[in-house]
C-alpha cells in the first residue's frame, strides 16, 4: 500500500472509529493488511496532522 492511501485509511479509520492510542491504531491497520513499524506511523500522524489530545476516551484528533 502507498504512503498516500495509508494516510487516507489512516484518516477513515480516526474519523470512523474511535481510536485513542497509535497502537489501537496500528492493531486496526493490521487487520486490513497494512504492517506499519511505530516508527512509520507516528511520521504518518504527524504528516497528516494528527495531534494527541487528552480529552474522555479519543486521544487522537486531526488537527488540519
């Protein structure tokens, strides 16, 4: 899978699910076939403006 439509899936899924934690979130890419390392999806977050916010039960907003 590209960088692009990692980053749109990535985007789905924050808006769709909730998500609180970046290995909530790579458990759920993982089970749509997407292996990403930590590393690469904290640089997607950030890329695609990703910001952790302490706020009741989603850690994660998009903040663009």
């Amino acid at each position: 899978m590209r960088k692009r439509e990692r980053h749109q899936l990535i985007k789905r899924m924050i808006t769709e699910e909730k998500l609180g934690t970046q290995k909530e979130i790579q458990d759920r890419l993982e089970t749509c076939n997407v292996f990403v390392t930590q590393t690469t999806l904290s640089r997607d977050l950030r890329e695609i403006g990703l910001t952790k916010v302490k706020k009741r039960c989603c850690l994660l907003c998009i903040s663009k």
